[in-house]
C-alpha cells in the first residue's frame, strides 16, 4: 500500500506542548492541514502557565535561552519584540548558605573549609582512582570525587529522582548537569573543568535569558495556537488522543468521538501511552512527577534569583523559582511576590494524592532558608500536580528505550518528539530544536526541499 503524502491527509499532531505547537505551526505554514490534540483546557504543556489572583506561574522555571539561529528566529518573528530580556540569576542553597550557580570564585571562600581542603585533595589524587561506569554513582565519583558526591550530588539525586545513584543511568548525571548550567561554553564534566570553570567566572557577564512580555510563558503558546489557526489548523483540547493501528500505519486518531484519519501522526505524549493504546507490552520507562506549590506573598523576597537548588534532606522542596525576576507582569504589585515550590513524586503515591498535607511543611521550609519573613505575609498557596514531567533514567533505561522504539517504528506514519514522546531529558529550547529538525524530515521526505530550505533561513515554513 503506498504512503499517502504529508499533504494528501490531515497531520495529527498529539500534545499541544512546546514539540506539538512548533510543528504544528510549521507544517501550517508549508500547507499542510494539522490537527493538533491536548487533553488539558488550555495548550502549553509543561511550559504553561496558571494564573490565579493576579499572580502568574509557570510549570518551573521556563525562560529561551539558545545559540540556535533559527529559534531565535523563530521566537523573534512570534513574539515580535514583545519580550523581556534580563541576566540569568541562579543559585543553590547548601548548608545554610546561597551560593551563585555556576559557582563564582566568591563563593569558594564561603565553603566549609574542610569540604573545600577535601575536594582540592580529590582534584589531586582522584585521577589515580578507578571507578566503574555503570551507573550515576560511578560516573560522578569518577569524574568528581568522593566529596562533591557526598556533600552535593547523592543527596539532591535520591530526593529528586526517588531512587539511588546506584540505580540511576550515568546519562543522568551528564543530561542533568548540562540542563542546569544551560551555558554551552562553560564546561563542567569533571572536577578539574568545574575547578576551571568557576575561576572563569570571575569577570564573566551573565548569559541573557529572553521571556515573554504581558503575563507568563503562557502568552507564547497562546500566540502560536492562534497562528496556527490562521493557517487553517485545528486545535482540539480538552480531549485526550487514541490511536488505532493496522497495517504498518496509524489508521486513525480519535479525539473524543470523533475520527481523523491522518497522513502523519506526530506523537508527543508519553511513549508508554502509545504503547497501551496499540498493545505493545508496556515498557519499563517510568516518569516522574511534579507538585508545584505556587506561593503567593505579600513581600518582596530577599534573594532575587529566578530559580534555586535545594538539596538538603531536611528540605521538602527541591528547586524553587521566582516568577517576578523573570518578569514583573506576573504578580499584581511590585511589592508582592510570587514562590514556585517544586516537589517531585510518582503520579498516584502518597503525595501525589494527599498534596495538601504538605503546604504547612512548605511554608515553614521557605520560611527556614529565609525566602519569606512569616506566615502572615502568605497571601494562599495553589497547588499544581503535572503528571510525567522527566523520564526517569535508571540504568536499564537505553536497552528498554530501544526495545520500545523498535516496536513502535512498525508503523511508518508514527513520529516520536518531545521530552515525553522520546522519553528525553530536554530543555524547551531542545524541544524546539526537537520540532524544527522533524518538521524538516517530513518536509524533505514529501520532496520539498524548497519549503525545507526556506525554514532553515528565516525560521518560517511559509
């Protein structure tokens, strides 16, 4: 049976995320008809936003930041300089003190002295040692020493993951120090470039972040929908997506009770759901899931950083980011702030189920590392679950990976993208990326190389 053309049947695109709206905006600009399927009210993803009480927040802390010349592009032309730019500002809290994140030379004379004297030892000797590669553990004492291990990375990675470095996949530790220092030209793969690094950063200006003006990371989304729209696309929300299989194809997508029968089929939720619905045996790829405790104060907070880690045991919380240093449209005075308190947890445990039970112990928690003053200065605290937003790596993780991607390559209409359609630990920028470089595939793959060459140039298909 031949293939029918990209431009012959509808593109269904499955998750209104950042992957989902960039390509169907893309492929809408090159003349395809897309139908775009999100099963929550509103599109975004895990970069929408909530509003509540003249308060904004987003899903964490979401800003653009890339080198990539067609996202900026791209973003230039969507958001039409109406936009913010400002200088990161990140931090990590460790036994009771702020530090810059990336680690400043300043902050080497605020470390414990014996925590510093033992890492100049590990910097040392540590080459001399052998370590394993078979997981998290082996790959960070190997390339930083037993006391950053100890003292830094062992610690937030049990609290954030739910699981032991043991356990975990050395690609962890790689993908996730890479996403946290997000400064491509800093390197910080071992002890010695870390070491390096941080003396760099002595006269170093910040790298600039760019985000949205008038309300949120919310305000993108809603811009490339009704670009979408003005295409000709289609955005369904509300329902969620079912695939129907046969014949080596995605026969169709019913959303609701409605069926399409697509061209193409992009898929960006998770990988495990496509598995379900076309019966391949469910594959060990768990994700990880996020309550975020959206605080609202009546103070101005004391340290002005857009995000922060916290990895201390006797913390509840793991990061915490600040809306207003992103932007100032998001709370409803300057004197008022806004705390996006992120707790990690399985969709359907303990805390997924009784959230509630944790906001006293949040307060409190922000009241102990000093970022408000007291309960009285609580405006409300709104509570947020997002179902899947990270893959959890464990060390088994690739062969699985592969195993389900093989399956689910039986059907030749299928396209994997995003964070949870690849099971990929990604930043919005690489999502991005993620739906430029597909929307490029399918164009070249339907013979137009033209459209194809046009996209890389501008960042537009049309």
């Amino acid at each position: 049976m031949s293939k029918p053309s990209l431009f012959e049947g509808p593109v269904v695109v499955v998750g209104g995320g950042v992957t989902g709206l960039v390509s169907a905006h893309l492929l809408a600009e090159a003349g395809a008809q897309v139908v775009v399927i999100e099963k929550f009210p509103r599109v975004g993803g895990l970069a929408r936003s909530y509003q509540y009480d003249g308060f904004v927040f987003d899903c964490g802390p979401h800003r653009f930041h890339t080198e990539n010349p067609n996202i900026k592009a791209y973003l230039d032309r969507v958001l039409e300089g109406h936009g913010v730019w400002f200088p990161r500002k990140s931090e990590v809290y460790f036994e009771g003190c702020y530090y810059r994140w990336p680690l400043h030379p300043k902050n080497l004379v605020q470390l414990p002295v014996p925590l510093a004297l033992k890492s100049a030892v590990d910097l040392a000797v540590n080459g001399m040692k052998t370590y394993g590669q078979a997981n998290f553990e082996d790959y960070v004492l190997r390339q930083y020493g037993p006391t950053l291990y100890q003292n830094f990375f062992k610690d937030y990675s049990i609290k954030f993951l739910g699981i032991h470095p043991r356990e975990t996949h050395p690609d962890w530790a790689k993908v996730g120090l890479n996403r946290a220092i997000i400064d491509d030209k800093l390197q910080m793969q071992n002890l010695a470039q870390l070491a390096k690094s941080t003396l760099l950063q002595y006269n170093k200006a910040e790298i600039d972040f760019l985000y949205p003006s008038g309300g949120g990371l919310q305000v993108t989304w809603d811009i490339v929908s009704e670009l979408i729209k003005a295409r000709g696309g289609r955005i369904i929300t509300g329902t969620g997506a079912r695939l129907a299989g046969g014949n080596g194809r995605i026969e169709a997508v019913y959303a609701g009770h409605e069926r399409i029968e697509p061209s193409v089929v992009i898929w960006t939720a998770p990988i495990t759901l496509a598995c379900d619905q076309l019966g391949i045996d469910a594959p060990d790829l768990p994700y990880l899931s996020t309550l975020f405790y959206n605080v609202m104060v009546e103070e101005a907070v004391p340290r002005e950083y857009q995000w922060c880690y916290y990895g201390a045991n006797d913390i509840v919380f793991s990061r915490v980011s600040t809306p207003k240093f992103f932007s100032p449209d998001t709370v409803p005075h300057p004197g008022a702030s806004g705390l996006n308190v992120e707790i990690t947890c399985r969709e359907g445990d303990e805390r997924w189920q009784h959230a509630e039970r944790l906001t006293d112990w949040v307060v409190d928690d922000l009241i102990k590392v000093g970022m408000i003053s007291s309960r009285r200065k609580v405006h409300d605290v709104r509570i947020e679950r997002v179902a899947e937003t990270y893959p959890i790596y464990h060390t088994r993780y690739p062969a699985e990976l592969e195993r389900t991607r093989k399956q689910l390559d039986r059907y030749d209409n299928l396209h994997l993208a995003g964070r949870t359609g690849m099971f990929w630990y990604n930043n919005m920028d690489h999502s991005m990326e993620n739906a430029m470089q597909l929307t490029r595939k399918l164009l070249r793959d339907a013979g137009r190389a033209d459209i194809d060459e046009k996209m890389l140039a501008t960042g537009t298909a049309g």
